[in-house]
C-alpha cells in the first residue's frame, strides 16, 4: 500500500524534527550569558529557525530544482547551527553534545528528502510528491 502523500509542510518527518530542534535551541539558549543575547543566542535562534522555514518554503514550490534549492539552505543553515554549538562547547557554555545527535538525524533526513525530490521516480502534483508506481 502506497503512503499518502504529504499535504502540508507540517505532514513531513523532517519539518517536525527540525522544528523539535528550534524548541530545543530556544531552551538552551536561555542558559547562554545575558552578553551574548545579540551574539551567539540570536545567531543560533536565527539559524535554527531557518531550517524548518526553508522545509516550509520549498514544499510549497513548484519545480524540482528550486524545491532542492531550499532543502540544501535548510542544510547550510544546520550546520551553521552546528558551528555555533562547537563554539558554545568552546568557550565552556554549552555541553559538547548538547543536541549533536539531533543535529545528525535531521542532516540525514534532509540529505534523504532532497534525494528523493530529484529522483526520476518521483513527480511533483500542485507541491505534493507521489510516486510513480
């Protein structure tokens, strides 16, 4: 039996696991000194959101290229993420592994969604992917 397809950005396992990650980083965020509201803490939060934003927008897209555009911005935005977490463990404000293996599962679904987008098998109908049986 085929799965249905998706018929919203918020039907993706992606899109909700990347959003758990935006909840994740405005709770750690909260533990960063008060110094680094305009630094590290709205540079994390900014890039965080990015990811299931761009998840968002390009399910809404039309074309295959531009669908995979967006996915790989949500990927450049994650490890932007994963950069300021090194960084965090760096200057001792953050555990090392504070949500490295989050991190890890979304990159891995991300890769795996925008394979799929532009694997000939798949077609595109009004945003929703269905494949080709």
């Amino acid at each position: 039996m085929a799965k249905q397809p998706a018929q919203s950005f918020r039907d993706l396992a992606v899109w909700e696991k990347a959003h758990a990650v935006v909840l994740e980083v405005y709770k750690l965020t909260r533990r960063l000194p008060r110094e680094e509201l305009f630094g590290l803490v709205s540079q994390m939060r900014r890039s965080a959101v990015s990811v299931p934003a761009n998840i968002a927008e390009g399910f809404k897209r039309k074309g295959k290229p531009d669908k995979a555009r967006h996915m790989n911005i949500a990927q450049g935005s994650l490890e932007e993420l994963r950069y300021y977490f090194i960084v965090c463990a760096d200057v001792s404000y953050l555990p090392v592994d504070a949500i490295g293996d989050r991190l890890d599962e979304v990159a891995r679904m991300l890769d795996s969604y925008t394979q799929k987008i532009l694997d000939s098998r798949f077609c595109l109908l009004s945003s929703v992917f269905c494949l080709l049986i």
